[in-house]
C-alpha cells in the first residue's frame, strides 16, 4: 500500500452535511438557491453541530445534470453567486467552525466547455476520447468539424475526459495510454482545478465518479494510480485538504488516495448492498438492475443488518487507520429516509443508529427534520433515470418555517427550483426548533454526544452483539446500542445495564433488552 501523509486531525471528528444549493435557501427571490442564502443559513448548521459542508456543484454549466456538466471549472454559476460570495461562505462558515468543500467533477465537462468545444474542430487535440471514424457502441457522433465521434461518461452531453486506457485494443487504434499528451494534460487540469479553490480557503472536494477515470480498467488499477499521483501532489501542496469520493468502494479508493469514501447505491463486487441494505425499500430511487431485498430500516422487520455489518467489518480490516468511510443518510441521487413505507417515527432509530456507528456520518440537508421524498415531480436538469428513478424527489426545497414557500424563497410557487413537498403537515425547521421533543433536537443531541464521547467515533473499537432485531453493539467498551428499526416490539438476551443518554422504548431487564417498535436507546455502561 502507498504511503501517504496522515489524514488531517480534523478529519476524524467529522460530521458532514450535504447541501444540494439549488434547494437550500434563495436569498436574492428568483426561486434558485444560492451561495449567500446557504450563509445566512449557517448558524442552523452550527446549532446543530454539523462542522463540515459539502456543497453539489455550483460552477458554470447549462445545467444539463443539474450542474454535473461543467463549462467552466474556475467561474461559480451566476445563478448561486460569485467567487467573492464562496470566499464569504467559507469565512463566514470558518467562523462558525464550519469547514466547506466542493465537488470535483473529474471525469468530464458539459459539451459547451470551452475545451470539448476546441477538441471538436481539432483532430490533434487529445483532451477527450475520439473515435476518428465511425461511431463506436456508446459514442456520440461529433458536432463539429472534426470526423468520427467521442466517448461520454453519463449523458451524452458530458464528453468523458480522456485519462487514457489501461488496455490496448488492436481494433481501437485510437486508445491513447496514461502517460499520453492528453492524459496528462488532464492530470495536470485537475491540479490546477483544485490549487485554484483550495487557495480560497475550501477545505478539499467531494469527487464524483471517482473510478470513471481510466477507461477498460476493470480492477481500477490504473484509474487508482490517478488518483494516488494526486494525493501526493495534495499531502505537499495543501495537507490540509481533503478529497472524499464518490466510488461506493472503499476498499479500493482508500488505499488509491482518498481520505474518505462512502458507502453508496452502488459500487464495489456487492453494486452499493451494504447501503441499500439498510435503506433502500423498494420506493423513491429504484434501479431496475437491483434484485428485490427486504431492508433493515423496514417497519415489516424482514431485512438484517448481517449485509451491511459484513462489508462495513470488512472494509474497515482493509483501511486500517489509512481512511474513513462515510455512511450516509441518503443524497442527491439517492432516496431520502422518509420514503415509501418509512415515515417519520422511524427516523429517531436510523439516526441513533448513523451517529453511533464508526463511519464518519453525512446528513442529507432536510433529513434532519425528516423531510419527505416526493414522488410524481417531473424532470428537473436531468433528474430522471429510469421509469422508477426520479432524482428530482430528493431535491426539493428545504423546509425552514410555516411561511411563504417555506420559508426557502419570496419567488412566486411556479419560479422556485422544484415543487415543494404538498403535504399538509410537511416538517419545518422552525416547527422542530420549538419542540425539545422532535426529530430535530434528537439529530443535535446525537451530534453532541458523539462529539464528546470519543468511545463513539471512528477509530474506536466496535463489538456487535446481534445483527437482527433488535440491533445490538457496543462502542469503546463503554457505549451500549440498541436499535429496533421495525414496529414490533424486540428482544435480545444480554446482561447489561447502564444509565440511558439518548432513548426511548427501550429497557435493561433481568438480563434482557426490550426495545419497542422504533425504539432506540445509547446506554453508557455500568462499571
């Protein structure tokens, strides 16, 4: 395994926050989010104890992928503000405790990039994948005056960058190696990309599609070896920063260079089960490709927590203290937990579940007042990926009050970004904020206390008891569990007692834990 520097100090006591801008707070009344609207939104996040923020993309781009297709990598998109308003974000974010950090898009560019533009009139510009004649399967037929056609990474109007391939292919001639002029121009721009913002004041960059890099690199070696080229580049030049990636493989990405990864929907021999596992059950975001599977976070109480404990145990045997993995609440391609069958009494579980478990934990902006995925919305910027995978449910506005659209934005209802969630008794910050009880006060208080208690943090020592229902483990020898994600009441046999921190239904018997339906309990232990 590479050598690099060790992660930075701060990186272990992180709770991320992901914030899709578009959806969070519109401060200028044009029914957009934008920069300064999340700043005058940051001492909600300080309140709650969040310290680090990741920001979706918000370069210049015609939003063909909701900002995923960038145009320009070193201008912020007008519609969320200026340069000056990031660097205000992130002293004002700074202040707060609050670090910030961007997405990287790395593996390609919106086709109206200045760069695609030029490669498309220049048959020796290598900055892209070129097929110089014909249209090979999955090419996209060029739309300039250069012949042939070029590859795309998702959509076809974001042209894949070219980092080479890791094989040779007698019928592609055109397939151009790592170390070729392109490539490591590319190489080079990712750099330049991340010095750039990096001198700002950011604190590192979410990556997505992470392994997309290298083209015909079926174990990712080479695609690795990109990225392990620019964490030694990183360790020197800011070893400060941090790059968390969007490979769903922790495994893999981890000993390749990134600080973090999450357990995703995808990626890894598994195609992302140890998340869908726990989550994924059957509504919101459904991949026609995924085979049916009860999930663990299910009021029926049919799923297991064995899946993900297993990638979860063994993922962390292969990291070591190397890097972190991320679990996450859900995002911006994936379905929040309050969908389908799961609703909001059964969000206390999975939260005291996700700030206890040694993954570093990413809240989902909203889900901590339990907003709602919303079905039935139409196309917005690419959202829709399939007949039962709508993106756009994901990314409605967030809920602050009971006031005009939420209090997200003064635009009229048809201006703002995404419909708002219709139902009647949507969740509001404000409403939460005002009840010591809610689902709100209770993501706080499980912040705080894993904050405080580094028995509960990611490098402390896990033993699970029991893996169905109830959940069962201890953190630290000093931190009792208990989870019951389905709504009949559970029990598992263990002699254990302890004084309750965070709880409710759940009881330390006669040598028995009894935890009702959607109960949780976070016990320090006796002795």
């Amino acid at each position: 395994m590479t050598t690099f520097r060790p992660a930075p100090a701060w990186l272990a006591d992180a709770v991320f926050y992901q914030i899709y801008p578009q959806s969070f707070a519109d401060s200028d009344g044009d029914g957009i989010g934008d920069l300064n609207g999340v700043a005058e939104r940051l001492d909600h996040l300080a309140w709650l104890g969040v310290n680090t923020v990741w920001l979706n993309p918000c370069f210049v781009s015609p939003f063909r992928d909701a900002g995923y297709d960038v145009a320009d990598y070193l201008s912020i998109a007008p519609r969320y503000g200026s340069a000056e308003d990031l660097a205000e974000l992130v002293d004002e974010a700074g202040r707060r405790g609050i670090r910030i950090l961007l997405d990287l898009v790395a593996g390609h560019t919106s086709d109206r990039h200045p760069w695609f533009r030029a490669s498309a009139d220049d048959p020796d510009d290598h900055r892209y994948i070129w097929a110089p004649q014909g249209r090979p399967q999955g090419f996209v037929a060029s739309p300039g005056t250069r012949p042939g056609s070029y590859l795309p990474n998702f959509f076809d109007v974001q042209p894949a960058l070219n980092f080479g391939y890791a094989r040779e292919d007698p019928d592609e001639p055109w397939r151009q190696p790592m170390d070729a002029e392109g490539p490591r121009a590319n190489r080079a721009a990712l750099r330049e990309i991340m010095d750039h913002w990096l001198r700002l004041g950011l604190s590192g960059f979410r990556v997505d599609m992470a392994a997309s890099l290298v083209k015909d690199d079926p174990d990712r070696t080479e695609t690795a070896a990109v990225w392990t080229e620019l964490r030694h580049w990183l360790d020197g030049a800011h070893p400060q920063a941090v790059l968390l990636s969007e490979w769903g493989d922790p495994e893999v990405s981890v000993p390749a260079g990134f600080h973090t990864d999450f357990f995703l929907h995808f990626g890894g021999s598994t195609d992302g089960l140890a998340l869908r596992s726990l989550w994924s059950n059957g509504e919101g975001t459904v991949d026609a490709r995924w085979d049916p599977l009860d999930c663990f976070f299910d009021p029926n109480g049919q799923g297991s927590a064995r899946p993900f404990v297993e990638a979860y145990d063994k993922a962390a045997a292969a990291l070591g203290t190397s890097g972190f993995i991320s679990l996450p609440t859900s995002n911006h391609d994936f379905s929040r937990l309050n969908c389908g069958p799961r609703t909001a009494e059964q969000l206390p579980a999975a939260f005291a579940f996700q700030l206890t478990w040694p993954t570093l934990p990413a809240i989902y902006y909203g889900d901590e007042i339990g907003m709602r995925y919303v079905p039935g919305l139409p196309d917005k910027e690419g959202s829709v990926l399939g007949p039962r995978y709508n993106r756009a449910g994901s990314r409605t506005p967030m809920q602050w009050d009971e006031g005009s659209n939420a209090g997200f934005s003064t635009a009229a209802e048809d201006r703002l970004y995404l419909p708002l969630d219709p139902s009647p008794d949507r969740p509001t910050v404000a409403a939460q904020r005002a009840d010591e009880a809610s689902l709100l006060h209770l993501v706080r208080r499980l912040i705080a206390l894993r904050r405080s208690a580094p028995e509960l943090g990611p490098r402390a020592s896990l033993e699970v008891l029991h893996t169905g229902y109830p959940f069962v483990y201890v953190r630290g020898g000093r931190y009792l569990v208990v989870v019951n994600p389905r709504r009949d009441e559970a029990r598992h046999p263990h002699a254990a007692t302890g004084r309750p921190l965070a709880s409710s239904g759940v009881e330390l018997t006669d040598g028995v834990i009894t935890a009702r339906g959607f109960g949780y309990g976070v016990f320090e232990l006796d002795g």
